[in-house]
C-alpha cells in the first residue's frame, strides 16, 4: 500500500488492490511454510549455503 502511494501516488484500501492482483493478474499472496520443530538449525544453514538457487 506504501509503495503505491510512494511510487504511483495511489491511495487504495488494501481489498481492492488484494483482488486485483489475485483476479486480474491470476498471483497468489505466498507465505512460508511451516518448519518443524524437530529440526536442526545447523542443518538449515548449511542447506542454504550450498542449494543452487539462493
């Protein structure tokens, strides 16, 4: 919403530009999923060292 108004200097209700992205430009808002508890943060940070795409 900020940056709209930052960039386009548009002021609109945070529903309209939701429904408009999500209908007319068929996007979905993404979200992390959920981590287990159970895992190790050792384990994370080297898997985010060596994947490919980070």
């Amino acid at each position: 919403m900020e940056w709209l108004q930052q960039e386009c200097g548009l002021t609109m209700k945070y529903e309209t530009v939701r429904q408009f992205v999500r209908h007319k430009l068929q996007a979905k808002l993404k979200v992390p999923r959920p981590r287990s508890l159970k895992q190790a943060a050792a384990a994370i940070a080297t898997f985010k060292k060596t994947s490919a795409w980070l």
